[in-house]
C-alpha cells in the first residue's frame, strides 16, 4: 500500500450531473486498484447518489459494488433530509453523524486524507 491517503467526497445527486459522479466514483477506484488508502463519502446532495446506485439495476451499481469496502457512509443529516433513509438502510451503508449529527470533513483531514470533491 502506498502512502497515499485520499477522501472523495461526492456532493453532486447523480439526477444533476451523472458525469461528474461517474468520475468521482472511478477517481476513487483508480486510487483504489493502484494499492492506495481511499474513503469514498457522500454528503449534501450526494446522498441521493449512493441512493440511486445501491439499486442492483443502476448502471453505476458495479462501482458501488467495486467501492463497498472503501465507502465510508452518508451524512446521517442528509440521508434524513434528502428522504432517501429506506435506501440507505437497505444498501447497509453507515451513517456519518461525527459532527453535530453530520458527517465531518474535518476529521477526514485530521486522520491525513486529502480531500477531492465531485
């Protein structure tokens, strides 16, 4: 493993722009297949993204399935205000509250990630 330590943190609802998650998502698999330590979360908006693609028929599914070990979780905040709870749940994706019931970017650079955004 190298020393690399990268957070990608998608922002973006796949409904506005699905190239910008697709690209974030791939990002995140490149770093991982080259060995390096990466965490993949999805705040704001984003949370409706990992929604849409923990449904086995989305066509970015297989990169969800490919990051599963690497997708830290969704804002807890977020999930609750986008209404997309059930979805979250059903995926098992962990909700990040770290931060006043949020998650916490902060503590993503704390721990040595850099931080890229989609």
């Amino acid at each position: 493993m190298s020393d690399l330590k990268i957070a990608v943190v998608i922002y973006e609802p796949i409904t506005s722009d699905a190239s910008r998650v697709y690209r974030g998502l791939k990002t995140a698999l490149e770093f991982t297949q080259a060995g390096d330590d990466i965490v993949v979360v999805f705040d704001g908006s984003g949370v409706e993204t990992l929604a849409a693609i923990t449904a086995p028929s989305h066509k970015m599914n297989p990169l969800a399935v490919a990051l599963k070990d690497n997708i830290r979780g969704a804002c807890g905040f977020c999930v609750a205000s986008h209404g997309v709870s059930d979805e979250i749940a059903a995926g098992g994706w962990n909700l990040l509250t770290e931060y006043k019931g949020e998650a916490s970017v902060r503590n993503l650079v704390i721990e040595g990630y850099q931080i890229l955004s989609f």
